[in-house]
C-alpha cells in the first residue's frame, strides 16, 4: 500500500491471497513471477467482479535458482553469502484485471548486484531482522542498502511493486489516474 500511495494510488481493499508459491518443475524465475502476479490478481478477482483488480509478485534469482523467503536464520545467511559479489536479477510481476474481466499483466527485471559481503556485514544485518519474510532474505528498502553496489532497472520493482508499469497497466485497463 505504502508503495500505492507514493504514485497517488489508495487501494479500497488489501486482500491476501493463499496461493501456492512453489516454482513449477523447469519453470524460469520471470514466468514464476508471471503466473504467481495473476494468479493472486484472478484469486481475489474472482470476489471482486466489476473491479479493478491489481495483483503482483517478485521473485529473486541468481542464475536460475530461485530465492524465496528465508526459512530460518541459516538459509538467510546462505542466500546472502550467494549474493555477496555478484549480479543476480530481481523479478517484479503485475497483473491488473478491469472491471470487463481483462486480464493486463507485465513481468520488469531489475538487476541487483551486492558489494562482497563479509561475514561481519551478513552478522549485522541478519541481526536487524529485515531478511524476515523478503524474497532474498534482503529489504533494499532498508539497511540491505548500504550492502548493494548498484542496481540496474527499477528500484520500486525491488521494494516489490514496479510502479512506472503498474501505472500504465492501470491506465490500460482504463483506471482513472490523475
């Protein structure tokens, strides 16, 4: 919603979703994000007929492994010492389904590359929290900052929510936008 607000967008409904969010067999990191965005749009669409209907995703993945949320305290070590030094590409998904039942949906890749990592900068910020419940065990939003070198693409599309493009899917469906 925070993100919402900062492109002058205010939901009148946040609903969670309960979908599977296991990668298919063979299935890429970008059609993950894909189908994971418009499966959670169609979810709640499907209450919601005759409304617009935004649902989204990302997904972190170096090379082809996916990187979902951190299970423990280990695996998020494990996922940052993976990280450390190199390239890896954050996937943000974005269904809007119209009030007419269209579905209109967009997948932007952001590449993220994080400074090598000591162990002493993975102990400090597994202890702040912030890996909790973050694809990647990371929340650029926060002091993951101040761990990445440079990003290439959409910073919003990292935070979890691609605005330039959630706004023109909007458009096109034919939402109001000031």
């Amino acid at each position: 919603m925070e993100l919402l607000a900062q492109v002058g967008l205010v939901p009148a409904e946040v609903t969670a979703t309960d979908v599977d969010e296991a990668p298919g067999r063979q299935e890429l990191p970008a059609a993950l994000c894909q189908r994971l965005a418009s499966a959670k749009a169609g979810h709640v669409a499907k209450n919601f007929p005759g409304d617009f209907v935004l649902g989204a995703d990302t997904v972190v993945a170096c090379g082809r492994r996916v990187l979902a949320k951190a299970a423990d305290e280990t695996e998020a070590r494990a996922f940052l010492k993976l990280l450390s030094g190199r390239r890896h590409r954050v996937y943000g998904g974005v269904c809007v389904i119209g009030p007419d039942g269209v579905a209109h949906s967009k997948c932007v890749m952001t590449a993220v590359i994080f400074k090598r990592l000591s162990n002493q900068d993975i102990d400090a910020y597994l202890k702040g929290g912030e890996w909790r419940d973050k694809a990647g065990a990371y929340a650029i939003q926060g002091l993951a900052e101040g761990l990445i070198s440079r990003i290439q693409g959409s910073h919003s599309g990292v935070v979890g929510l691609p605005l330039y493009e959630t706004r023109a899917l909007l458009k096109s469906a034919g939402f109001q936008i000031v």
